[in-house]
C-alpha cells in the first residue's frame, strides 16, 4: 500500500510540476503550487530566492515532498534528494531542505503571529519587521554581536565581530558580497539574514567556510523561499555493514577533519555540540563531508570571547525561540578542547569500529581501548586528545589504496604519510 501511495504521489508532483504531462495544470495554479511548497509565499522570512528560477526553469527537480492537499502526515519531513543542472555539467544529485519541518515552521509561524497579539494567523514579516530587534539592523551597517544575542544558532554562543563579519561578508543571497558593511544590503536582505540565523544555520556555515577552499562542507547551491540546496552525498550509516578497510578509512577521516575543524589557518574553532551519524556523509571519491552544520559551534581564538560574557542570556525575544530550541546555551569557557572528539566517539565512531573486528584479528585490541578513552568524558583533554592520535595512527595502517578511494590515489602509491 505505501508502494502504491508513494507511486501515485510521485505521480502528481510530475503533473504539478509540469515536467511532461499533456495535460498540465494551468500555469497560474502550477506556479501558485511552486510557490507555497518553495515557501515563497512567507518570504521575506525565509532564506532568499538566489536558486528560484533554476526550480521555475525546472533545473531543478525532486520527488517525494507531499503537498497540501494530501491526507498522508508529512509533519517531519524536512531533507529529500533531487537532481540539478546547468550549463557546465549535466544532472547532479543534491539535497533539497527545508530550514525546519513542515509541522516545525507552523509552530513557530504562530508563535510570531502570536507574539503580537494576532492569534494564529497574521502577516509574519511585518511583526517581524516591527520588532526592535529588526529595527536595530535596519539603522546599522554592521552586524554587531549585540544584534544577534539571545540567538539560538550554536555559531553565535560566542560572536566575536570578526566572526559576525565574515557572516555579512560571504552571505550568498546578496547580489554583490566581499564587504563587511551592509549597505548593499536592502530591508529584506537583512530580514532573510535575521530569519536564516533565528531559525537554522545550516545554509550559512557552508557560505562561511567553503569546500573550495579546504574546509569539510558539502558545496551550497542556493536557496528558493525556505528551501536550500546543496550538493548530494551516502550517509556514512550505509557503510555500517562494509568492509574493515572502508569503515577504517571513513573512520580515520572523521577524526582528521574533526582535527582540522578546532585547528586551521583562520583561527577559528569550529566545534560539535550534537552528533549522529546523518552529520556526515561521503562522496563518489569516498571523501567524508559534514553534511549537517546545524550544530557547529564557532569560538574566535583570534579575537577571544565576547567582551560581555553574559550576552546570550541577557535577551530574548520573538527571535529567540523560532528554531524550537529556546534553551539558552551555557557559557563559552564550558566548550572543552575535546568535546568534537568525545561526540564523535560516543556516537558515530563505535558504529563503524567493534568487537568483531578485533575478534577476526584484523582490529588491535588496543584501537578499541583508545575509542572507549575517548568516549569516556571523565578523562583530561590530553589524555583524549592521546588516544585519538594512537587510534589514528592504528587507523591509517588498515586505509586501503585504491582507485575506490579517488581523494588520495594514485598518490597513496607513493607517498608514506598515505
């Protein structure tokens, strides 16, 4: 029965869309259809419209999202894949996302509706825009660390202005982006800048800290209203059941890029304040990204902490409270050194490594000793920081090299440190 649900439902959306029935709906009511499962029409609390005509030119398509006018709960339904093109290349799979739940952005809709006094149904952007908190980034042109405070986004525990600037400097929904200054920023540039930030802060972090240039996120197409669009990739949990030399390749690179997200050039430390295994995923060339970045946390070792440590905690508002999590974050001289490292390995890493692999004799004893040290929350910094470093090194000895493994063959051939 589902079978035949989902076939029928697949049906519809590729006569909704107008991709190539003969008979399409009207092209007022398929673009009124577009426009209320893109979110368009709650925009400008959304993300932006950089993407919107590659899903109108039907550049973009997917399957799977219920509408409306089904009977079927779609309440959780957030991710689902799609196929996208371009000039350049022909079709690519990526993810297509909603910031929050269908069930999730009702609740909190109404708690903007409800904040003013209107009941359950209001205009959301103009009790958006009547807030102080909006009218203070309507009269400034810089993003100040007082503007985002009580935020619930895991990246503004600790803002430093460096850190707010290079928010403004990379926002993607913007025509002309590189300045620190918001002057080229209209009204509802900021408002989709607030909103993103209040709600969920996955579509920003891939923006800040590119693929192109090193860093381990999935690359960031664009946005359409509430949707956002970044490239496709496997969830590591399919590799659960693989060989020992596929999970200990995986393995080897969560805990190197988790190395290099506290460590880098930049002097940022991005950090883990919730893990599971859908927070990474890989590529064809067996490359792991981090496919979820809804729960990085950001600490500017350049600039320190905010110069007011209380400043989460001192306002809330309407803001506040949209993403669903209200709780307010403890303070930053909390975050430990080895918190990623202790996540990953209560959560991720004991899936892809077990006693079974020790039992067949091509896992030492030793690797899963030093995963139970770093797991073990009761122990220093340094001493989890060691076992991670012996657990690498008993890690890289079992990487295969292969045409397989495309991020590093053939030089894995020639190279030692491989």
């Amino acid at each position: 029965m589902a079978g035949i649900w989902l076939k029928a439902w697949t049906l519809y959306l590729i006569v909704a869309l107008g991709t190539s029935d003969p008979s399409p709906l009207p092209q007022e009511k398929s673009y009124e259809f577009r426009r209320n499962l893109l979110g368009l029409d709650k925009c400008n609390a959304c993300i932006g419209t950089s993407i919107c005509k590659k899903f109108f030119k039907d550049e973009i398509r997917f399957e799977g999202w219920l509408t409306a006018q089904s009977n079927l709960s779609v309440a959780d339904v957030q991710s689902n894949e799609g196929n996208y093109t371009d000039i350049t290349a022909g079709w690519r799979s990526v993810v297509l996302s909603r910031l929050m739940s269908p069930h999730l952005h009702e609740i909190s809709d109404n708690s903007i509706c409800s904040s003013a006094g209107k009941g359950k149904s209001c205009s959301i952007e103009t009790v958006l825009r009547a807030t102080p908190r909006f009218q203070s980034w309507v009269r400034s042109n810089l993003l100040l660390p007082n503007m985002v405070k009580g935020l619930a986004a895991p990246m503004l525990r600790c803002p430093s202005q460096r850190l707010l600037d290079r928010i403004v400097r990379r926002y993607f929904e913007v025509i002309d982006v590189g300045s620190v200054q918001m002057k080229h920023f209209t009204e509802k540039d900021k408002l989709r800048l607030l909103y993103t930030l209040a709600v969920n802060q996955h579509a920003l972090i891939p923006q800040m800290f590119p693929g192109t240039e090193g860093w381990p996120f999935l690359r960031y197409h664009g946005s359409c209203g509430r949707v956002m669009v970044w490239a496709g990739s496997t969830p590591i949990r399919r590799l659960f059941s693989s060989s020992l030399e596929r999970r200990a390749d995986v393995a080897y690179q969560l805990l190197h890029v988790t190395q290099s997200l506290s460590s880098n050039s930049l002097q940022f430390n991005l950090f883990y304040t919730n893990v599971s295994e859908d927070t990474f995923g890989t590529l064809d060339d067996s490359r792991v990204f981090i496919v979820d970045s809804s729960t990085i946390g950001i600490i500017d070792l350049k600039e320190g902490y905010p110069p007011n440590e209380g400043l989460q905690t001192e306002h809330t508002d309407v803001f506040s409270g949209l993403s669903g999590f209200c709780e307010q974050p403890l303070p930053c001289e909390t975050v430990r050194g080895a918190q990623s490292f202790i996540l990953l390995c209560q959560h991720v890493l004991h899936k892809l490594l077990g006693p079974n692999d020790v039992q067949s004799g091509r896992l030492p004893k030793t690797a899963l000793r030093e995963l139970r040290i770093c797991a073990d929350q009761t122990q220093s910094d340094q001493r989890i920081t060691s076992a991670v470093q012996t657990l690498k090194d008993i890690l890289q000895s079992l990487r295969p090299c292969s045409s397989l493994y495309g991020y590093r063959y053939p030089e894995c051939l020639y190279s030692a440190k491989f």
